[in-house]
DNA sequence: CTTGAGCCTGACCCGAGGTCAAGGTGCACC
DNA sequence: GGTGCACCTTGACCTCGGGTCAGGCTCAAG
C-alpha cells in the first residue's frame, strides 16, 4: 500500500496547480514530502495542511517571501498577522467594488472623468443655451483643471455654481462666446471688456479664487475666461488682456503671463 | 500659455504611476499626445479620458492585450464587453470573500483542511473515549481520503456518521485499537476478525461504499480499518486479512491488495 | 546661478507562476 | 506482453504588469 497522495492529487486537493506546488517547494515554503520507490513526491496530511496555509496566504495576497516566516512564527504573533492579512484583504474587496462602480461610469463617458457635482454643472451649462461646442469646451476645462489642482476642484466648482447664478455675469460670458468670431480689432471688445470688468467688480466673488487653488493655477486662466486655444483665437487673447487690465487699474491682482 | 497637464499630473488623475503611463503607451493603450517644445508630454481632456478607461479596465482584472480592442469597439459591443468584465470582477471579489473566510479558518489547524461535518466527526470520535493518538490518525485518514477522492467524501462521512451510530460496531473498532500493541500471533486476534465481520455482515451498510467511491479507492482500504503505517504494524495487518478472508468467504467482494 | 523637482530614454530586474522539452512510471485493455 | 494514456521527473526559458537604475535635459524659485 502506497502511503500519501500524489503532487497531482496535493494540489487538485489544495486548489493549485502542480507546478505551483514545486514552486511552493523551490523556495522552501512547503517541505519537499518523501518520494516512494520511482521518486514519485509523496503528500501526507501535515503537507497537505502546509499546502492549503500557504495557497490560502498567497490567493490573501500575501508575497510568498512573507508566508514562510508567517507560517513559523509562534501562534500568538501568528494570529495576529493573520488579523492583519485579513485587513489587507478586505481593503482589496473594497477597492475592487469601488474599481466596479468606476466601471460602470465608464459606459457614460463624462461620468468617468468628473464627479455628478461637475456633470450636474456641464447640463446646466448646456440648459442654459450654450452650444454643443462650448459645452465640450467647458468639459474638456473642467477635466483639466480638476487634473491640474486635484485639491482645490471642489471649492472651484462651488465659485462656478455661484457664478452661474449670476444671470448678468451668465448673460456676458455668452456675448464673450459670439465675441469669439469677430475681427481682433472690432470695436464692440472694448465694450464688452469694460461690462465684464464691470460685472467682477460689483460681484467680487467671482473674482476670488481659494489661496490653495491660487497658488498653483498662476498659469493657468482664472474662471470662465480660461480656455485653451487662445493662440488660435487673436480675439478671445485680447478681451481677456482688455479685462485684467481694467481690472488690475481698479485694483486687483492678477497674476500676469 | 502651455496647454495641457504633464505625465505626472495625468498620472496622478488617473490614479497610477508615471511609469505605468509610458507602458501603456508603449503598448499602444493610450496614444502618445503631443509634446511641448522642451519634449515633454501634454495630456488634454481626451487623453485623460483614454488613460482613466484603460486604468478602470486594468483595475479590474482585464489583461492589457485586451483593453485596446474592447475600448476601440463600437460602443454596442464595448457595452456588452462591460457587463463581462463587471461579471468577471464581481466574480473575483467573491471569491476574494471566500478566501476571507477561508483564512478566518486557518487559525484552528483542522478547520482549514476538513469541512465542519468531518470535523465534528472527529469530535464524536474524541468523546467516544478514543485516544487523542487515535483520534489523530483518523484525522490525518479523513484528510488523505478527501484529497483522494473529493467526490466521493460527502458519502463516505455520510457512511462513518452511520457506522458510529452502531454502537456494536464502534466497541469492536475499539477494541481492534487495542489488538493494535499485540503479538502478531495472537490468538485473540482470530476472535476479534470473526466478531468484526460477523458484525460488517449484520449491518451490511458497514460495507457499502458508493461506486464512485469504489472505483477509485481500490489501492485504499475501506472503512475505519484503512489506515496507513500497516507496514509497521503486523499485528493490523494480520488482523485486517483475517477480517477481509472471512468476508470474502461469506460472498462480500473486496478488492484484493 | 544653483538647487530641487520633474521629465526624457533605455536597459535591466522581479514575482508568481506558465510552457515546452525529453524522458521515466503505473495501469488498463487488448 | 505490448500499447496507449495519464501522470510523474527535471530544467530552461517565457509572460505580465510593471519597478528600478542610470545618465541627461528642463523649469521655476531663491
């Protein structure tokens, strides 16, 4: 009679594959078992139980260099790694349910880039008349500043709520998008500079940027104003330098360049 | 004014290392966006987007060969292919839960290798005044006839439960531990095979085993007299061929060696 | 003008196995 | 007593998803 079960039995029994039971043994976390008479490995049931401590330490996550010495340590220490391993992994079960329900934003494209605060704000932007394009402008904004100052997002966004509520100021930033088309030279910017400096100054919170974000935005464009695509827009670059002059004359500071 | 952010910044967005970035560029995940004049890379809206889909998929268990394809899909398939993936997560964090509970288990030694049912098996063995020594090698049967034959355990606990409950039985299987530190040649032993299988040709349920079981178990023993270290004791030896002769002769077919 | 952080490429390294090759064993069936 | 066929042996190399190191460039601040 033929004492102990095979590699391949040891391992169908463990969960592994037979490889994976040499490999246990290779780097000395399972004892290699005796052989019978043909060199066969012979498995009792002390390397069976070695076999399934150490497979369910590894699916735990647990690097098999650390299993070793886990696994020899006395019981009460023991313990409380085990206790400590368990957290390890029930913090993997929840990234991986968070990792699902990003997943599932992903079917809806902007869901996956910009929190619902920042979705809720592009439908109202669109609610509010703007076009398909400037609404994908806005986005592609918002996605950047929030890669751009990760910190200071959410206060941005609650400056830009206001903003929106500001019906004159609202009313302006679309004339600045029709201004887009017209001559660099046309008259009616320097008008529409003078009422948008105008509009900062009789509502000073939508000039005030939290110091956090303003400590990193420098290069970047405050509020609405900033867009990329100015070097392709003459007309755009100068109703922006037209408005922080005026209001750099009246007083408030503005980060140049 | 420099458009878009920099590796890190895209990196830190998206939640992963710089390095990670540039792998998947190299594998063609996420295209190359362009660089500035100094060389260095700048991420717009759409690259963000890009990176956070393939670290989402990534995330979620997918090989990267796989993610170009699924994300470059027309958005019906792309949609289908999600709910795969979801499975697939969902999948994993089961059996993630599983190996929780499994590692819960690891703490008391034999609750890692044997289900509750053989485990309190082994408990009504303890109490019904087998020494520990006893009780240890039938555990160490109970694991090696699971890894053997995991199909067939369920029956075969459903068996021993039964053959415990015959209480004959039980006192003659105690008995037979005893015979275990006679003389080989004793006389005693003839006595005890013939009880042993009067009463196996009593309870003919003793001697039923499930033909799944059977069929694989034929270099095994059945029953409680399988145990290994028969080559070290004779006197067992002895006494389990005098047990299966008698039973042969009655007409019980017994596999031989 | 230096300092420190961040970026560039390229080559090699790592963990946890998988794959392939070339051969020995055990057993059932003809 | 062959002959499959599944299973076992060792050893060398491969894979995936990155990490590390080296050697050099760029940029903003003090």
């Amino acid at each position: 009679m033929t004492i102990g079960v095979t590699i391949g039995q040891a391992a169908a029994f463990a969960g592994v594959t037979i490889k994976t039971v040499r490999h246990y043994h290779k780097h000395g976390l399972v004892e290699e078992p005796r052989r019978d008479s043909s060199g066969y490995r012979r498995y009792g049931s002390a390397e069976l139980l070695r076999l399934v401590q150490v497979r369910t330490l590894a699916a735990a996550g647990v690097p098999l260099a650390e299993i070793g010495p886990l696994l020899d340590a006395d019981p009460e220490r023991f313990a409380g790694m085990l206790v400590d391993v368990e957290q390890r992994l029930t913090d993997r079960i929840d990234e991986l349910i968070a990792r699902r329900d990003t997943l599932r934003r992903l079917a809806g494209g902007d869901r996956a880039l910009l929190p619902d605060r920042a979705c809720a704000l592009l439908n109202r932007t669109a609610a509010l008349g703007f076009t398909a394009e400037q609404v994908a402008i806005y986005r592609e904004s918002l996605v950047l500043v929030r890669a751009l100052v990760p910190d200071g997002f959410d206060a941005y966004l609650a400056q830009v709520e206001d903003a929106f509520d500001d019906t004159r100021f609202v009313e302006l930033v679309r004339r600045c998008w029709v201004a887009k088309d017209w001559e660099p030279d046309d008259s009616r910017i320097e008008e529409l500079a003078t009422a948008m400096a105008e509009q900062f100054l009789a509502n000073r919170a939508l000039l005030t940027v939290s110091s956090d974000f303003q400590a990193r935005i420098d290069t970047t464009r405050y509020g609405l104003l900033n867009h990329f695509g100015e070097d392709h827009e003459p007309t755009m670059a100068r109703l922006t330098a037209l408005v922080e002059a005026k209001l750099r004359s009246a007083g408030v500071r503005i980060p140049h360049q």
